[in-house]
C-alpha cells in the first residue's frame, strides 16, 4: 500500500510540474512564422513550461509556424487542425 501512494504522488507531482506554464496561443500575422516574434502570439512568447494552442484558421486556410526558440521545454502542444505546417529552425 505504501508503494502505490508513492507512485501516485511521484504521478501527481510529475503532472503538477508540466502544469505550471501559461498556455500561449498563436495568432500568426507577424513578418514570419517565427515562435520568438511576439506578434505571431496573442499572449506573449512562449517561456519554459508553457504549452502552444495552435487554433484552426478561420477560414481553413494552412497555417504555417517556425519553432526557432532553443533551450525551453514545451509542455505540450495543441493544435486544433490538420492545417499546420510546424517546422523547426530558422526562416531562410
């Protein structure tokens, strides 16, 4: 019995820990794709921690996102559509 109140605690802490961001929501708009350009987020770019919303475009378009942020973890990622193109790196 002790074990599984140490495995549930050890559960409940790993998710509080991945909890503990802000959830950061993608508007796009900005001169690229780019995560660190604040004007492709409603609410500021992403920090450690923090979780992406990436929203289905209203008319459907595709919608195209470059994670050029190095040395943050991303909690998770949500994507509302089929529509993204997610890349990593830097815009050429």
């Amino acid at each position: 019995m002790k074990n599984a109140f140490r495995i549930l605690g050890f559960v409940l802490s790993l998710l509080g820990s991945s909890a503990s961001g802000e959830v950061r929501s993608w508007k796009g708009g900005g001169e690229s794709g780019l995560w660190s350009l604040a004007a492709n987020w409603s609410n500021g770019i992403p920090q450690n921690r923090d979780s992406i919303l990436l929203p289905r475009h209203p008319l459907g378009f595709t919608t195209s996102a470059i994670n050029d942020l190095t040395n943050i973890v991303i909690a998770r990622i949500i994507c509302e559509s089929q529509r993204y193109t997610l890349t990593v790196g830097k815009s050429s």
